[in-house]
C-alpha cells in the first residue's frame, strides 16, 4: 500500500477584504482572501507548509522533493533545491521542480507516488505552492489567493492510499501568463468555464468513475478545483455529487490558489476524514486531472504539527487597499528594493548553511551554541570542535527589540531583535506578522524562511522571529 503518509499547510496571515478591492469598507465578517506579506513568495509559503508536514520527524529520511508551483521567483533556478536546502533536507535527496500549468501539483503528487510504487525512492515531499497576481481591481483579482500545501508520500503509515487516476489535456487559452507578463490575463469568463473548466473536470471524473467501476455516491468527499464559487458548485453537481460530499472550497476565506488550490481542499478534507472514506481529487489547468484516495486507519492517529483549521483562524485583515498594493510593490511611487547589487555569490554559496538552512553550530566539549558558526568556541576555547544543530524548528523568546524606519517596508516601523533559541543560541533577527504594541520581552516566537530584500533583481532569504499564538506557545519546542 502506498499514499499520503504526513500532509500539512500554510496559508499567510494577511486577508484583503474583498470590499477593499472595488472601494468599499472593510467589515470584520465580510468575506476576504489571503495575500502574501510583503516578505513572503512561493517559496517561503512552500517551506512553511513543508515544516507544517515534517513536524516531530528524521529529515534524513526523505529521498525527494517535488515543488509545483507557476510562480517560482526563478525563472532559470531550481525552486526545490532552496526549499531543500532551508529545510535541510540531505544533499542525496531528488530535486524537481513542476510548473507552466495549475495542473503542476497534479503531476508532482503523480510523480512521487509513481517513484514510491516503482522502489526508487520510500519517502517523497511534494509542496504546492503559489502567489499569483492579477491586475489591481480587475475581475480575477477577487477570486485569487495564496497558499501551500505539503505531503509525504510512502509506503508505510499511509493515512490516504492511492487508488488510481485518470486525465484529459486540452490547448485552450483560459487564463495565462506570457513570459514578460507581470499580471494573470483571462479570456470572457463564460467561455473559460464552459469550454475549459467545466468540460475537461467532468471528463476526467467521469473518466476515472468509470475506470474503476464506481458511481459519485461511493465517495464521501469530492476535493475539486474551481475558478470561483458558482461554476465550482455547477461543475461537482454535473459530475453527479450532492452538497454533502463537495468540500468546502474556501472561497471568501483563502480564494484560489493556483496549483495549491486542490491540494490545499485535499488537506482540509484530510484533517476532517474519518478511515475508510473515499475522496475524488480533481485538478485542472491545460485540461484536467482526477485522483482517488482512500483513508486509512492511521488517519485518526495522525495530525499534523498545526494544520489548516489552526491558520484559518489566525488572520489579520488589511484595512486599506494601498496597504496591499504597496506589500505587492504594485503602486509607481514605492520604494525601489532592488537597487544595488545584491549578496554576492560567493558570500552566498560560503554562508548558505547559516543564511539558509538556518544551523547553529554546538560545541561538543561544552555544549555552548554559536551562531553564526566559528572556529574557536567561547565558552571553553576548543577549536574546530562543533557539530551542526538546525534551529528553524525550535522556538525561542525576544531579549530585546527595537524599531527601524529606515530599512524599506510596506508599513514601517520594520521591527528587528535579539532572540534566545531554545538550547541557547542568541540570533538577531527581524521579526514579522507583529504589530509594535504587540511586543513585550520574553515574548514566545518561533521562526519562518522570508525575503528580506531584493537587491541585485533576486530574491533574498533569511529566517525571522514571529510571535507565537497562545495555543501554539503551549505546544512548547518543536524540536525534533
């Protein structure tokens, strides 16, 4: 048997009112999408989701990691292999990356099931990750969200088991992004629908239906993607499945995010299941793609570290629409954070190991932890004595803090600190998702993978301090 053994999610704390994006005034209960922050891409969402997952387990273990998404900050670098290196993950592991459709999750998640099935690999992760943007104001800006969902493939524990597939592609021209386009483009809306969406999902549900002998009524679950509400809920009807087995698409709280989207209803119906329930996966993009799974006992065992409920629950809505332009550096008169020339690439490739991977160094005479790495230790002065000790999935408390208003935000003042790790390692860092009369010291945070910058036209990663919520503080240090 082989499936999902471990899944896991992220969805940004930041929610834009859907009021704000035609000029009205944000309600408290009105609906509202998740939107990256200012320091946030695909693939900090995709790191975030994947530490949600690998809660509490040996990341040696792992022997690949497939990242979908259709908008990797890289044009020509590979996406995997960063995320990789943040989660430090071995340098054996199988790297690929999956984009050019929202069906890229789709192949991902394939793909690590095929290698499991075949004996090439006994653990695969596989994140779907996404930040798409659309014109301000325009039609498809409404409906669009961010998120990232994160599985472990293998063979034992398996809480979902993999019963079989089936697709259909098609060339339409729907929604797209060219090469040297910045916004999503989309053709008449009922044209997209009908022709695109509607008629390849039902196919390729009907398709795997038929494949496996069964009816609608045999699932308890249909997890399916959709453009919007209204055609999501005509599409499942057409294919045959009543209101009681549609997963909640999460329209007005998260929105569509792109080649996450399934996969983000799949870890909600996930944390919901029960064993012995059967859930219909349905992708689309370019055509579309259907999965059926299965849960298994295990499902009532396994939870993951924090999961979707949990980020539900936490977001902060924006109150203003410029607020937003101005995180998304979409407003002409913003502050350039590209200038310069960047992190050298040698600095880069000699400091990775601590910029990000995030590893202290702990000296094996007297156990003192530094960070950054040294080659004397100042606690009993051995040299070239220290093994490496990873501090992203540790908590820690603020020392101390203060307020910058010169380094470039969206919403200044940008908040910087020194933080105790649990284990004894002190980091300066930013902090994020923290408002100043938020910030006391001795404070509980734990630390997310970010962009601090983007000098040299690239993407810089560090990790930040973020405050911790009153339930998460309780679960103490996640340290595995």
């Amino acid at each position: 048997m082989f499936g999902i053994t471990r899944f896991g999610a992220y969805v940004p704390t930041t929610r834009l009112p859907l009021a704000l994006i035609h000029g009205g005034r944000a309600t408290d209960s009105g609906p509202r999408k998740a939107v990256a922050g200012f320091d946030e891409d695909a693939v900090t969402l995709a790191v975030a989701a994947a530490i949600d997952c690998l809660g509490g387990m040996e990341r040696s273990t792992i022997d690949a990691l497939y990242f979908a998404s259709t908008t990797s900050p890289f044009r020509e670098k590979q996406g995997a292999a960063l995320i990789s290196k943040a989660l430090d993950l071995p340098r054996q592991a199988a790297t690929v990356d999956f984009g050019g459709s929202l069906r890229a999750g789709a192949g991902a998640l394939l793909a690590a099931i095929n290698a499991v099935k075949a004996g090439q690999a006994k653990q695969v992760l596989v994140i779907a990750s996404d930040c798409r943007l659309a014109a301000p104001r325009s039609p498809l800006e409404r409906n669009m969200g961010d998120a990232a969902a994160a599985f472990l493939i293998g063979s034992d524990k398996v809480i979902a088991k993999f019963e079989g597939s089936a697709a259909v592609n098609d060339e339409i021209l729907d929604v797209w992004r060219g090469e040297h386009d910045s916004y999503l483009k989309s053709w008449e809306d009922r044209f997209n629908v009908m022709h695109g969406y509607q008629d390849n999902m039902v196919e390729a549900c009907r398709n795997l239906l038929e494949k496996l002998g069964r009816n609608p009524q045999d699932y308890q679950r249909a997890v399916l993607y959709g453009p919007d509400a209204r055609s999501h809920g005509s599409t499942a009807r057409a294919i045959g499945f009543e209101a009681r087995q549609i997963q909640e698409p999460l329209f007005g709280q998260v929105g569509n995010c792109g080649a996450a989207f399934a996969p983000l209803l799949l870890v909600a119906a996930l944390e919901k299941s029960t064993p012995a329930e059967k859930l219909l996966l349905g992708f689309y993009g370019d055509g579309a793609e259907a999965m059926s799974f299965e849960t298994t006992a295990d499902i009532e065992v396994y939870r993951p570290q924090r999961g979707l409920d949990w980020h539900l629950k936490r977001g902060e809505a924006l109150r203003s629409y410029d607020s937003y332009l101005s995180s998304r550096q979409l407003e002409a008169s913003e502050f350039d954070r590209r200038a310069g020339d960047g992190i050298p690439a040698t600095v880069h490739f000699r400091e990775r190991d601590t910029d990000i991977s995030f590893l202290a160094m702990r000296c094996k005479s007297c156990g003192t932890m530094h960070f950054p790495a040294c080659r004397v230790c100042y606690g009993c002065y051995s040299k070239d004595n220290f093994e490496a000790q990873r501090l992203s999935d540790r908590t820690g408390k603020v020392l101390s803090y203060s307020f910058d208003y010169f380094f470039p935000s969206p919403e200044p003042p940008l908040v910087v600190g020194m933080c105790e790790v649990d284990g004894g390692a002190r980091v300066y860092v930013q902090m994020t998702d923290v408002k100043p009369d938020m910030l006391r010291c001795d404070m509980p945070v734990d630390f997310v993978f970010r962009k601090i910058h983007e000098a040299g036209n690239k993407p810089n990663y560090f990790w930040k301090s973020r405050p911790l919520t009153d339930a998460a503080a309780q679960d103490g240090s996640m340290q595995t």
